[in-house]
C-alpha cells in the first residue's frame, strides 16, 4: 500500500512499450508486478504456471479472488492489462479509486505495425541485436481501422469510467517509458519516496527505423491514413438522453408468437388491429420486464419487431400531438411563446390553414434540432426522438428481430408471420392524417428541416426524400 492507493494496474496495449516499462518499475523495491495477469492464454508471463497461489483454471473460475490477493499483497502490486484481457474484473479495477491508472498509449500506426512484425517473426522481446530478425509487413487498411477501432473503444471506456468516478489516471506514451524524470514522476503520483536512476536497459529497441524503411507499401499507408477520420469529424453527436427500453409500450398476440414493440408515435392502431388477428384475436399488454421475460420463454421461436418511418412523416404525427394538447400543454404554450412556432392558442391542425400549418411543422422541426441537440430547457419527449435513441433503448432488453419499414409494412409482416408459421391477417392500410395531409404540404424546405433534425436516423437507416 503506498499513499492513497492499494495497488495499480497499467492500462496498455501489445506493442506500447509495457514491456519496458514493467522492467523498468522491477528496480523499484516498493513494487511488484505481476506481468499481464489477466491474459486470456496465460496467468502472469507464458512460462508461469501459478500465480498467488491460484492455477490458470482457478482463474478463469474466479477471476475477483485474483484480484483480490493482488490488492490485498504486501507492498504495492500491479499488472498490466490489455482491451482483450478478462472482461470480468474491468468494472471493479476501474471503479475503484484505490486502484492506481497508469494509461499507456503508443502511435496506433507505430504500434501496428511492430503488432505484425511481432507476429511473423515471433520476436516479442529483444535484449541481443543480433538475435533481430528482419521482416517488412503490408499495411492493410482494412485490418488497421479495426485495430484502431477496438484500442480506441477500450480508451474511451477507460475515460468513461474515470470521469463518471471522479479519478485521474498517469497518462504515459510510449517515448515517456524512455525518461527517467518521468517514470520517478510516476513514482511520485503512486505516493512512493523511491526513484530509479535510469531505464532498464535489459530489453533493446526492435525496430528503430524509419516507418517507410518497416512496411512495403508505404504510400498506400500513406494515403490510407489521411482517408481516416481521426478527430471524429464524421461522426454525428448524439446529445439526446438514454431511453430505456419501454417494456411497458410492448404489445403482443395471444394466437402467435409476435411481439410489438413501438417507436412512438407509431402505427399502433393498425399493428393492434393486425396483432388481434391471430387466434383468440386477444392482445397481452401491460408487460413489466418479469413478465415480458415469462413471455418469451413460454413462446419459443418468437419474433420481436418494430417499425421505423420515414423521419418527416413521424414528425408530423409528433406534431399533431403536441397540438392535440394532451400532456403537451406545457410543451405547447412554450413552443409558441419562447420557440417561434405560429400555432393557435387553441384547437389542433383544424384550426390552421394549410399554409399556416406548414409554417408551424417548419418551425417545430427547427425547434426539434435544437432540442434534440441540448440546446432548450424544455424536455427531450420520445415523441419526438430520434428513432435511433428510442431503438438503443429497446436493445437494451432485446433487439427486435425485424425492423419493418412503414411503406413496406404489408410485405414485411407477411414476413414475420410465416416465420413463426402462420397465415398474416391483412393489414388495415394507414391513412395520411388531416387536415392538411403530409403530401398537400410537402416541399424541399420541410424535408431538408427533418433532415437537419434527424441526421442519425436519415444517416443510419438510408431514408430518401419523402414520397407519399
């Protein structure tokens, strides 16, 4: 135990420099280190057959109790611990502030590339020169991003779990585990008085070169990198809350095993009318997570599904709601007296001219982006959420087998039911809503809005522009 910590764990990757880094640390009395503890093909080091008196299949039956002794060991112990390491003790060692962080992280190029050498040459450590042996890999792109993807993914988990917890971890790349001053400032935030005089020199640099002089096709490296996204430019910010899965909103058939599960505002009607047309043309709703689960097992080969719609269409039915009034009073006071949105202060789209009416859509959608984005005080209503949230939300119970597709519902329930074997009941065909139906309305000026508002969905699920 040394100051505020009880052990220490270095969050590396192959190819980082941990290596070097653990030799390093083993000049220092206070600490022991048990090499990668938790990795899925050994316990500790290759040649280790025991590791506090715990066997590799003690481990993989009760990982925690490894930890335990690690924490709990005389002195101040740590391991080094890799994304693909035992999943088991990640939550506990991040969530502990007695657990020191130590982030190690290297060029991800630098880092795949001597990842491949290491492989085709079986050299994972050097300490003789001369025992190097030469080889030049092909980058492959491909291969990279989902290298990259996987390091990154674990970063961001690691960030994650710091922030929620409120620590901070010793942040070291690979040239840092180079520098003496550095390490004893390491040794320092462990809130340990010992400091070592130089870098192990046990271990020696693999591949020193020049990166064009390591890999054979440097210029398609080269060009390969510059086409990927680094700082996440591409990527579309999702500032809406976490949804839960709405158990409750599932709607299933007692004579087939089918299983609703809405995106509000949705064709609920209609799939209800459908649903009841199986069997004893009886519905099971009210479901609660227990028994939702009941269901399930007592319904083998079921199909979950859901329908998602064309983003504009929805949004004219979120507003039509908001109109309607019912639990949208507040919503709607405020959309007309802080959002600019031209709506009555009473009666729904009846009382509104086509023109109007379309002005107003226009102004909710605008309002929609900003709200969606965190940028009102107003609440974020499911209404009006991206699919895609209310979607992530559903998955956290279960993913719907099928994501149906509004104008092509008919086809894809006729789908689902001879899945499960039996004959589709025809569905009711949903009609526009009046007054002032989508299609008399419709323009280039309301689309691009539920474009502007709704980019994930239009991104992730491939809509086009509207059509009636």
């Amino acid at each position: 135990m040394a100051g505020n910590f009880d052990y220490f764990v270095i969050l590396a990757e192959m190819r980082t420099g941990s290596n070097l880094l653990e030799a390093t640390l083993d000049q220092v009395k206070a600490i022991r280190l048990h090499g990668e503890a938790f990795n899925p093909d050994y316990i500790g080091a290759p040649s280790n057959e025991v590791l506090f008196d715990m066997t590799m299949a003690d481990r993989i039956a009760d990982p925690q109790t490894l930890l335990s002794r690690i924490r709990d060991a005389d002195g101040l112990n740590g391991f080094r611990f890799f994304f693909d390491h035992d999943p088991r003790v990640v939550e506990e060692m991040l969530a502990d502030p007695r657990c020191a962080k130590i982030v190690l992280t290297r060029n991800p190029v630098d880092c795949y590339i001597s990842l491949k050498i290491a492989y085709n040459t079986k050299r994972w450590q050097l300490t003789d020169v001369k025992d190097k042996i030469a080889w030049k890999p092909p980058f492959k792109p491909a291969e990279f991003e989902a290298f990259l993807a996987e390091r990154q993914a674990f970063q961001v988990r690691i960030l994650n779990a710091l922030q929620v917890s409120g620590q901070t971890a010793f942040y070291l790349d690979y040239e840092d585990t180079l520098r003496a001053d550095v390490i004893n400032g390491m040794l320092g935030w462990l809130g340990l008085e010992d400091r070592i005089e130089r870098i192990s020199d046990d271990l020696v640099r693999q591949n020193p070169e020049e990166m064009s002089d390591k890999v054979r096709n440097f210029a398609e490296m080269e060009e390969a990198i510059q086409r990927i996204d680094w700082a996440g430019l591409a990527r579309t910010p999702c500032l809406e809350p976490r949804r839960g899965p709405g158990v409750p909103r599932s709607i299933a058939a007692a004579g087939a095993p089918l299983l609703y599960m809405p995106i509000p505002p949705g064709p609920d009607a209609e799939l209800r009318d459908w649903l009841t047309g199986f069997g004893s043309g009886r519905l099971i709703e009210d479901f609660t997570q227990k028994t939702l689960r009941v269901w399930m097992r007592k319904s083998p080969g079921h199909r979950c599904f859901t329908v998602l719609r064309h983003p504009l269409r929805r949004a004219d039915d979120a507003f039509r709601a908001v109109l309607g009034g019912e639990g949208f009073g507040d919503i709607r006071y405020s959309l007309g007296a802080h959002y600019d949105v031209p709506i009555p202060m009473e009666g729904g789209a009846e009382a509104m001219s086509a023109n109007d009416y379309r002005a107003a859509l226009l102004a909710f959608l605008r309002f929609v982006k900003v709200n969606l984005s965190g940028q009102t005080g107003l609440r974020q209503d499911i209404v009006w959420a991206s699919q895609w949230s209310v979607l992530n939300g559903l998955a956290q119970f279960a993913a719907p087998d099928l994501l149906c597709r509004e104008e092509t519902l008919a086809d894809d329930l006729a789908y689902l039911a001879g899945a499960v074997g039996v004959e589709a009941p025809p569905p009711t065909v949903r009609k526009e809503a009046a007054p002032h139906p989508l299609s008399t309305i419709y323009d280039k000026e309301l689309e691009a809005a539920a474009h502007d508002a709704y980019r994930r969905d239009y991104i992730t699920y491939g809509f086009k522009r509207w059509r009636r």
